[in-house]
C-alpha cells in the first residue's frame, strides 16, 4: 500500500478514535490538503491529531494543523518558528501563500 493511501486511511482512524467529534469540514479539509500535496510534495513523514479537534500533518521541518475554517502552517528554525494561517474551508481555492509554504520534492521530505 502506497505511503498517500496510508496517510487517508489514517484520516478516518483519527476520526473514528476520537472522543471529541470532528466537524466535517475539518474532515473535508484534511482530505482536500491531501489531495493537494500529493501533487506538490513528498509524502508526509506523519499525520495525527491535533490539540482541538484538528489533524496535524508534518514532514520533517514543517508541521500544518488543519481546521474547518484554515490552516495552518508550522516552520522551526534557529531560535525562531514561523506561522502562517491561511483561511480555506473545502470547495475554495487553496491560497497561495499555502502552496508556497508546502515542502516541494527538493526540500523537506
């Protein structure tokens, strides 16, 4: 099974697992950033729940927290973190700022 089919499935296990209920479009959203950065990126090195009802995926230096409404965007470095929150609900475009933040195949993995 291909690592992109995992990281799905995992969806629906966080979900399933969890005490709190997700709203469906954090759901939807999860399934939305997937889609889109397996056309742009590695796959990720995890997926897991975050601290709200959210989903947290990561590759090595950068984490996304996902929510019906955003998300957003992690990047630890020398002394610093850098967030960036980008507004998206399922149906919209993603933004732009999102897909530069995404680690592309050269860089994070």
């Amino acid at each position: 099974m291909d690592r992109w089919t995992v990281i799905r499935e995992q969806i629906a296990t966080i979900v399933a697992q969890s005490e709190e209920p997700f709203e469906p479009e954090t759901i939807q959203n999860a399934y939305d950033f997937v889609a889109l950065t397996q056309t742009h990126c590695p796959p990720p090195a995890g997926i897991g729940k975050g601290y709200r009802p959210t989903f947290c995926i990561w590759w090595n230096d950068v984490d996304f927290e996902i929510a019906a409404d955003r998300i957003e965007f992690y990047r630890s470095g020398e002394g610093h973190t850098d967030i960036h929150e980008h507004l998206r609900s399922p149906g919209e475009p993603f933004p732009e700022g999102l897909i530069i933040d995404l680690p592309s195949s050269a860089g994070s993995s």
